[in-house]
C-alpha cells in the first residue's frame, strides 16, 4: 500500500509541475481572453463588450462594399502615465476560420477612423469599436502583439453567432 501511495504522489507532483511549465513556458496558453475580460496592452487596459452590432459595409469605392461585418464595442483606459492609444499595427484580427481578416477599423462614435483611436491622458476612458469582416460563425480572434518583445502576446477570442 506504502509503495501505491509514493506512486500516486510521484504522479500527482509531475502533473503539477507540468501544468506550472505550460502555464509558464506557453504566454499563448495563459493569455487567451474573451468578452468582458479585461487585458493590459501596452499601458491600456482593454476590455471587449459582448454588445455586438451588425452591419452592411457601405463604401462603393472599398473592396468590401456589400459584406457583412459587426462592431465590437471596446472600452480602452490609458493606465500608463503617458498620452497613449491603441493603434490599428498594434493587433491583427483573424476570423472564424483561423484566417487573418482585413481590417475595416475602428469607428468611434460612429466616425470610422483609419488609423487609431485618440490618444488618451493617464487615467481616461474611451469608447470605440473594433470592426471585423464576417467570415462565418465561430471564434474570432484578436491577436495583440507587442513590437518591443518586453510583453507576450495577448490574444482575445470572441464566439461569434450571427443573428445574436
């Protein structure tokens, strides 16, 4: 019985070790968000609203005139002490089929803007919406990536059902 007992221990104690390694080794693994869950990104703090709107995108002149698409609203606080914004090179949006999907931007207050949201002094709030290119129902991706390598990447993924 003794001998059974140390072997279950020993058993027990590699599969925690193994999930501290792969939470540890693996910043994919632990850094996988969706909506409602808050990420810092590069002094802001990010969080998605599950409130998505559906939309038609109306441009003649755009390769995307007709498609379908939603917004995705996006609460972003400038947590660091310099004016800061979340600009349209800080991500890469992929669809529901592992994709990376063209970016259609951002739209704050109903203004779509090409590049960025404003900046932001320390401490303040802004609305926007990021909008995504409808691919199909599924899990869409946001994938942040940190140009400066002091962070890993932090990915949000958002289960997206048309017609909810």
């Amino acid at each position: 019985m003794k001998k059974l007992f140390n072997g279950v221990t020993v058993i027990f104690l590699i599969m925690v070790v193994f999930i501290i390694a792969i939470t540890l080794f693996y910043p994919s693994f632990r850094n996988k968000k969706s909506f409602e869950d808050s990420i810092n990104f590069k002094g802001l703090k990010i969080t998605f609203s599950n409130d998505i709107e559906w939309i038609v995108i109306n441009n003649r002149l755009g390769k995307h005139h007709g498609a379908d698409a939603f917004k995705v609203p996006m609460t972003i606080t400038n947590i660091s002490n310099e004016p800061n914004n979340l600009n349209f090179y800080d991500y890469t949006l992929f669809g529901s089929k592992g994709t990376e999907l063209d970016s259609v931007n951002f739209a704050i207050d109903g203004v779509i803007v090409p590049t960025s949201t404003p900046k932001a002094l320390s401490g303040v709030t802004v609305k926007a919406h990021m909008n995504f290119l409808y691919d199909g129902d599924g899990v869409y991706t946001v994938r942040f990536k940190q140009l400066r390598g002091s962070e890993p990447s932090v990915q949000v993924q958002l289960p997206i059902k048309k017609g909810n």
